[in-house]
C-alpha cells in the first residue's frame, strides 16, 4: 500500500510541475487558479511522500518520489509545452526509469 501512496505522492509532483508551468503565462483569476493547484498539489505530494516514508526507507523513498516527478515533469514538458523530445532526454529518461525500478527491485 505505502508504494501506491509513494506513485500518487510522484503524480501530484508532477501536477505541481504542470500547475507551475500554466503560471508561467497567467494573469489575473487563472494565475490564482493555477497557483491554488501549484500549493493543493505540494502540499498533498509533501503529506503523502511522508506519509510513505513512515514505512519505506527514505534513501528508496525520496528517489523514487524525485525520479517520478522527474520523468513526469520532461512527460509533461514534450506533451503540453512543446519542448523537445531529443533522443538525449529521452535516452536518460529511460535510464532514470530504470534506476526507479532498481531501486524499487533492492
């Protein structure tokens, strides 16, 4: 259960991560729209990151938490703001990933 915790704590980073980007161009109600997202999603991402370390080794669970945002946020990046899916970004990606699932296998 605590590494289902430890995922959804990665995928709120993530949305932290999307929320901080869309402020990037806000103005007005959407900047407060987005910016209320940007501190709902630290903090439930802070809580259970927390949460899962009650149980989990902290040296595999912040890794683990950081590598989802990580590879989320560069998801993200390629997805919605247009940035380049180069074959370096996608080959560390990839190896980050690994890393997360080694991590999780030891």
């Amino acid at each position: 259960m605590n590494w289902i915790i430890l995922i959804i704590a990665g995928l709120f980073e993530v949305g932290f991560t999307f929320c901080l980007g869309k402020i990037k161009g806000a103005t007005g109600t959407d900047f407060y729209l987005w910016g209320a997202g940007f501190v709902i999603s630290v903090t439930l991402s802070m809580f259970l990151l927390a949460k899962a370390a009650q149980t989990l080794p902290v040296g595999t669970a912040y890794p683990v938490w950081t590598g989802i945002g990580a590879v989320g946020t560069v998801l993200i990046g390629i997805l919605f703001f247009h940035e380049p899916a180069t074959l370096g970004r996608l080959f560390f990606m990839t190896t980050l990933i690994i890393s997360i699932v080694g991590l999780k296998l030891i």
